[in-house]
C-alpha cells in the first residue's frame, strides 16, 4: 500500500510539473509577441510571476497574490504609455492564473485575510486587456465581460470549493469520531471484561483468607493462576487493540487469538466465553440452536452477539449479588425466522442491583456501548429486572438479505 501511494504521488507531481512546463512556454510564446525584447522579457517573468504565486505555500500566498498583482499592473499601466504594444494578445496566461488567483484565496483565506489578494488580482485581471494595441469597442467589451462575469465567477468558485472543503472536513471528523467510538466500545468490552474477572477472583480470594477457612496451596495457586490468565488476557487483548491502531492493514492480516478485537470467529466461541466466566463467577450455560451452529454469520451479526454476550455476563459478575446461574440463549427468534434472538437471564436475588439501574439508565458506557453496537445493525436491545429477580439482556438482530448485506458493507468499509 505504500508503495502505491509513492507511486501516485510522483505521478502526480509528474503530471503537475508537466502542466507547469507547458504554461511557462505559452507565456513565453506570448511574450514573444511584444514589438521589442524588453516589453517580451517583461511579459514573461510577469506571467511566470503570476503562476508561480498559485503553487506558493499557505502561509505566503497572500503576500506573493498582492505582490504579482501589483507587478501585473505596474506592466499594464506602463505598457498602455507607450506607442508600440502588442497587436493581439495581452497575455491570456497571465490573465487565467490572476483570475485562478482568486479562486484560491476565497478558497483558502480567511474572510478579511482574502479581501486584499482578491481585490488586487482582479483589479489586475480587468485592466490587463489595456496592453493590447488597438483600442475599440471590442475592447471595452472584453474589460466588461471580465469584470462582470469572470471575476465574480471565479469568486463564486472559490466559495463552492470553500464549502466543498469545510463539508470534507466535517465528514472526516464524523468519521474520525465514529472510529474513536468503536475503538472505545472495544477497549471496555475486552479489557473491562477481563479486569472485572480479576477484581472478582481477588475478591474472592481475600473473602476466603479473611474468613479463616484453611487453603492448600494447590487451591491458593488455582486461583492465582486464575488472576494471572485474566491479567494476561487483558494485556493481549489491549496489545491487540493498539497494534490495529498503528498498522490497521498488518494487524487485520494476523491471527488473533479468541477475544481478540478484532472480532470472534463465529457462534461457537461463545462457549470458551461461558467457560470462562463460569470459572469464577456463577454457571453459565450456553443454549445455541442447532440451525445455528453452521449457519454462516455475517461477521458485523456475529461480533454483535458476543459483544453483547459478553457485556451482560460483565455486568453479572459486577452487579448480581447472589446469582448461581446464568442462561445463555441464542436461537431463532419465534414467529420471525429471520430474527436472531440473544437472551442472558441470571437468577440474582432482590432484582437489580442500583449500580446495574445506574447502567440500565445510561450512566455506564458498557450498556450504551453494545445498544449502538445493536443499532448500527438495525437491531434492538432491552435490559431490565425480570419477575421473580435477576435480570434479563435481550437483543434481537435481523438475519433478512438486506440487512445482511449491509451489514458486510459496513464491516468492509
């Protein structure tokens, strides 16, 4: 891909020298139209001048505009004085690059900033038909149709390019925002996930020392093996994160392993998922449909549900006191073959804890996390205390063609 990119960038400074190349002839062949070498050399550094000021840098543009537009008219106002001009071109050149002048401070100035510049290549451009011998009616046509329909057309397109600039802008940021927030969402789905596991296997390993129970030293290094796998899951994991940061074409290219960000393999992973939180936390069982098993997911559907998989079984290591079991279902949804269900129940006692209703409401970024994530597939998701207590995450995604195949567009752009 770099390569590439070299290679345009010379063709394209290939073709710009060449185009360069091509004016600085015509403004010399112009220039030879002049009645005597010194009028011919004039005419040509002054147009040579006028398209060197259109490839000047940012910073100097304004004063190299004002600076060739007052050559241009100094050459013009002298040129008029004398008795020999030439007989048929002014300089057409010279008089495209003052207008292109202005184009491009509209373009690139600030308001004020570009009032002088425009103001002084126009005035430029208008008079600058006043080099020519003879002076008639057509004359005078031409100085009009230049001051009242050129100037003010180039004037009108440097403010369209303005625009066109300042929309390109704003569409970059939406998408660099976009892209901040889904590197966000991943960084609290994985790492979150795994330093939640160790917040809870610590916890749970001081609960047990500080209640005196006795541990052999084959359960105490169960445990700490635990925290160091989870630790080690967590580094990976960001690790990954920010390698796709740095070499997203390079990071793409490279097997990750399972909950690695840059997505799961497929439905099955989700049960090393559910094994895994069983480890430490309450049983998970994992339902999968059989129809699903090796039905071809799209890779934006199958991210999106061990994201929210993931998430919920999170949220239950961190907020259902009591819960012994969690039920993890994936299936068809009834009634709508092409809805893909994913229900997550625990069983805790006394409902929801406040800090799961704080999350429920938006406080956490967890929950708003896989909602967007639900939404950019034309899902829906909801979550809240279910009879009986505990808690209930259902989402439900479309598995329909047509939201299949956006989905695989979005996840190829």
């Amino acid at each position: 891909m770099i390569s590439e990119f070299r290679s345009r960038f010379r063709f394209r400074h290939l073709r710009q020298g060449l185009v360069g190349v091509a004016l600085v002839v015509l403004v010399v062949l112009e220039g030879l139209n002049a009645p005597d070498p010194a009028m011919a050399a004039a005419t040509m550094v002054s147009g040579v001048l006028c398209l060197g000021a259109l490839a000047v840098p940012e910073r100097l543009f304004a004063r190299c505009a004002l600076g060739v537009a007052a050559v241009s008219c100094m050459l013009t106002v002298t040129e008029a004085q004398l008795s020999e001009r030439p007989p048929n071109t002014p300089g057409m050149v010279e008089l495209g690059a003052l207008l292109l002048l202005s184009t491009r401070a509209v373009r690139r100035c600030p308001p004020l900033r570009a009032a002088g510049p425009v103001a002084a290549s126009s005035l430029a451009a208008v008079v600058l038909p006043l080099r020519i011998e003879l002076w008639d009616d057509y004359l005078k046509d031409l100085i009009a149709v230049i001051a009242v329909c050129a100037v003010p057309f180039m004037v009108v397109v440097g403010l369209c390019l303005r625009l066109y600039d300042t929309l390109r802008e704003r569409e970059r940021e939406a998408i660099r925002q976009a892209q901040r927030l889904e590197h966000a969402r991943e960084l609290h789905d994985f790492v979150a996930h795994h330093v939640t596991a160790i917040v809870a296997q610590t916890k749970a390993a001081r609960f047990t020392a500080a209640a005196g129970h006795p541990q052999s030293p084959e359960d105490l290094d169960r445990m700490l093996a635990q925290i160091e796998r989870a630790g080690s899951q967590a580094l990976g994991s960001m690790r990954a994160m920010v390698t796709s940061l740095r070499d997203h074409a390079t990071a793409s290219a490279t097997t990750r392993p399972t909950g690695d960000p840059a997505g799961p393999r497929g439905l099955r992973d989700l049960r090393a998922l559910t094994e895994e939180f069983s480890e430490v936390g309450p049983t998970a069982e994992l339902i999968l449909a059989p129809e699903l098993t090796d039905r071809p997911l799209p890779p934006g559907i199958a991210t999106t549900v061990h994201r929210v998989v993931q998430e919920s079984l999170t949220n239950v290591r961190k907020h259902a006191t009591g819960a012994g079991r969690v039920e993890v279902r994936i299936g068809v949804r009834p009634g709508d073959p092409e809805g893909l269900e994913v229900s997550v129940v625990d069983d805790g006692q006394g409902g929801a804890s406040p800090a799961a209703e704080r999350s429920a409401e938006g406080g956490g970024y967890g929950l708003v996390g896989i909602a967007e994530r639900v939404e950019e597939v034309n899902g829906r998701i909801t979550s809240g205390p279910r009879d009986g207590g505990g808690w209930h995450v259902l989402a439900v995604l479309p598995l329909d063609r047509t939201a299949t195949e956006e989905t695989i567009a979005c996840d190829h752009a």
